[in-house]
C-alpha cells in the first residue's frame, strides 16, 4: 500500500510507502489529549505549559513537535512533517508570538458561547443538501488565518479569537471578520464587519472553499450560498445578489467578487498569492 498525494504538483513528488509511518506520526498530534497524552511525561521533560498551548488553544510549539515525533522520525524529518501537515492545510504557522508556533485548528475544543449579537453582513454557506464534513470548517479557519497575515505588519492585525466552531479574525485594519459553524444546520455563517470588504471576502472565502474542496475533499463538496440584504435583513440566494447587483456584495466597488481565483494545481503559497 502506497499513499500518493496529487492535489498540486508539490504532492505529487510525494509518495509515503509505509503509510502506517505517516498516520501514527500525524496520530501523535491530532489526537485526544485527555486519552492519549501522559501528561506527567511532559511535565518531567519541561513541557507542560507547551502541552497546555497544543490542546488548550491549537498552538503547537516546534518544541512540542519535536519531542512527540522524536520516536517516529529523525530531527531532520520534522520539517517534512510540518511541510505536510501545511500543504494539506492542518496546519498553519502563527504569526503572533515571538515563539516558533503553529496554529492546529483540529485541536480547538473549547466552545464559544454567544453572548451577544454578532455585527456585520451574513454570508451563509449551506451544506444541508449534502453534508458539511469534519476538517472543513478547521481548514477554512487554517487558510483565512494564513491570509490575515501575509504580506501585512502584524503588529496592526488583532491576534484572532479561536474556537471549535467560531472564530473571529482580522483581515484587515479595522475589518473583523467572525465565521461560525452550525453543525445542526450543516451551515458556515461570515460575518463581514465592514461593508466595504464584503464583496472581497465572499471572493476569499468562496476560492478558499473551492482549494478545500479540491485538495482534501476530492471535488465530492457541493453548497449553496445566500447573502444577507443590509436593507430588508434578508437571505438572498447568490445567483439572484449577483443578478440585481445587490450592494455591497457586488456594487462597483466589488466588482471583483465575481472573479474567484483558481486554487487547482496551484500550489499553497502560490495560492495565497492570488488571493
């Protein structure tokens, strides 16, 4: 048994020949802390509080990395592990600690609990004619944080509010961006903060739907999207926003929504690129 990766031409010069290697390898981190972690053996090799970060808040450290996969790989194979994990969009590195950290979005386990009403313009991304799989709505959170960060000073960039199944990101100075699964109603809800930015990000978030589907789901994703109108409140199906040219997901200003960059064949960083 072979596993050979073909999602962009990167992979396709990897092929895993003990597959058995590369799952218990990715087992040792995207795992149950409470059932297969010992907790002391971290505390007795200095660990702890990097144990703590991994399965508390989705942070790994290099460190943490490093000691789990010692008994799976040489030193030098980290990086190939890493290197995976990112093209196949598990991971993502964190631009906001001056410690080598990566964001694991699988290991958020902590709920959000809504207190308030959430502002901004809905995007709703519907699923419930298929399905809305586990690892979807993560690899989004994966990528969108990859891209609130590139090419920007992040000390301007709020450092993102990460959970399970919520998450609120900065994408822009001054334009927060919050994205909510509904497990019940196999949905993803945008919040879009700042008008100006809404035809701009239903583009991101429809090209970064489109890698995920590709990539990782084998093209078998299918969804349909409605809008909110900021005059009437109401949900809109996207063909028909797009027809009446409904502001400000598609006004002039936006005109750009409608052109969604490719995401097959292209690699990760050439990807976010194009965003």
């Amino acid at each position: 048994l072979l596993i050979h990766l073909t999602s962009t031409a990167i992979l396709k010069d990897i092929v895993v020949i003990k597959p058995q290697w590369l799952i218990n390898a990715l087992g040792k981190v995207i795992c149950d802390g409470n059932l297969h972690i010992d907790k002391y053996e971290f505390k007795h090799v200095g660990l702890q509080e990097d144990l703590k970060t991994t399965f508390e808040k989705g942070l790994a450290s290099r460190d943490f990395l490093e000691y789990v996969w010692k008994g799976e790989c040489e030193l030098e194979q980290v990086d190939f592990f890493l290197d995976l994990m990112e093209r196949t969009m598990l991971l993502s590195k964190w631009h906001f600690s001056e410690n080598e950290l990566y964001l694991i979005p699988s290991l958020l386990n902590d709920s959000f609990v809504e207190t308030e009403n959430i502002n901004g313009l809905r995007c709703v991304i519907d699923f419930s004619n298929t399905f809305l799989p586990n690892g979807v709505f993560q690899r989004l959170l994966c990528l969108c944080v990859a891209h609130s960060t590139r090419g920007k000073d992040n000390k301007r960039i709020m450092e993102p509010c990460l959970h399970k199944t919520f998450a609120k990101i900065e994408f822009e100075p001054s334009c927060i961006v919050h994205l909510r699964e509904d497990e019940e109603a196999q949905s993803i809800t945008i919040f879009v903060g700042n008008d100006k930015f809404a035809g701009q990000y239903l583009r991101i978030v429809q090209a970064i739907l489109r890698k995920v589907n590709h990539d990782v789901m084998g093209s078998g994703l299918s969804w349909d999207i409605y809008l909110e109108n900021g005059v009437t409140k109401e949900l809109v199906f996207q063909s028909e926003a797009q027809k009446e040219n409904l502001s400000p997901w598609f006004s002039c200003e936006n005109i750009q929504a409608s052109v969604i960059p490719s995401g097959e064949n292209v690699d990760l960083a050439g990807f976010l690129e194009r965003l």
